[in-house]
C-alpha cells in the first residue's frame, strides 16, 4: 500500500534550499569557520541551535545545523528551575507572536493581549531592547515581568524572553515567593 507524502515535510525541505548565509548565527560560522551556538528563527518558530562547520582533507565542504525547537516543555523546565514563568516572544509583522510559554494555555490569550495592549513593549522586543521591569495586569493578576533579548542586545530578529512573577501570589501567601533571581537562558546548546 502507498502511503500519500507529508505535505508538512516537502516544505521543511523546501524552506532548507534556501541560502542561510544571512542568518546572524549561520554568518558567524561562516565568518569564524569555528562551531557556533545560541537561538536561530526560521519563520515563526525559535530554536536552540549549534551549527558546525564540516571538513575533509582540510577543505570547508559544508555546515552542520543542530536545532531543537523553543516550545512550551522547555518554557516549563526553564520555569521550574527558575521558580517564575517564562514566555519566548518574536517580532513580526503584525505585531508580537507568543512562540512558547510555561503558562496554562487560557492564561497564555491574556499573556499575549496584555503584551500586544504596550505599544513600549513591542518596539523595544522589535529592537532588541531589555526591559528590567514591566508591569501587567491580565488574568485577575498582578504581574512583574523582565524581559530580555534571546541573542545579543539589538539583535531584533530572534526576539525576547520574559520572565513573571505573579505579585499578587506573593503578597497574598498563596504560594511561596520565588526566589529572587531571574531564569538564566543558556546561549549554548
């Protein structure tokens, strides 16, 4: 019996015909013929890549890209370890894309429509920009966030990651208060 193709895999296969020397990750390999790590976009979605450059006998024959998608799992061992939620935003045209997070799915709509109501927060996630506090109301809840580009500062592309804590939680004992440190993502694979 014939099994009819995944239309979802000729794309992907398609999508990898095209020249990546432009990506800021791909281009540093590239520039320092060294292996390079950190986030890497493709469309809407964010990776966790390496990319290695391939030798025989001594000649550049190529590049070996590693990625492994940013999605709610990792957004929820990230939250885990750091004691407070995380969310991965990309900028894109129409505004903010939620590209993962740790928080229940009916609270990630309020997450998203409080981010897209701060115009400030969109412009500074669109330039690269970190934002040492932000506050938000959404859910019934009083939030204190940190956001922080995903690559180097002005690197717009590869968008942000933010982090939350509920002060309505704390200030209520209905939990115990995080910690006071901010979940630390890892540029390295």
């Amino acid at each position: 019996e014939r099994v009819a193709p995944d239309p979802e895999y000729f794309a992907t296969v398609q999508a990898l015909q095209q020249s990546l020397a432009e990506d800021p990750l791909v281009a540093a390999a590239q520039q320092k013929e060294t292996p390079q790590s950190g986030f890497w976009r493709m469309g809407d979605a964010l990776y966790q890549a390496a990319i290695l450059p391939l030798a025989q006998d001594g000649f550049l024959v190529g590049y070996l890209l590693l990625a492994q998608q940013v999605d709610d799992a990792l957004s929820h061992d990230i939250a885990r370890a750091s004691e407070a939620e995380t969310a991965f935003w990309l900028p894109g045209e129409n505004g903010l894309t939620l590209a993962a997070s740790s928080m229940p799915e009916l609270r990630e709509a309020a997450l998203a429509a409080a981010f897209a109501a701060r115009a400030d927060v969109s412009q500074a996630i669109s330039l690269g920009q970190p934002i040492d506090r932000l506050d938000l109301d959404f859910d019934g809840l009083h939030w204190i966030a940190r956001v922080r580009p995903t690559a180097v500062e002005g690197e717009a592309t590869l968008g942000a990651v933010s982090s939350l804590a509920s002060g309505d939680d704390v200030v209520r004992g209905g939990r115990p208060p995080r910690r006071q440190r901010w979940p630390f993502v890892s540029r390295a694979v």
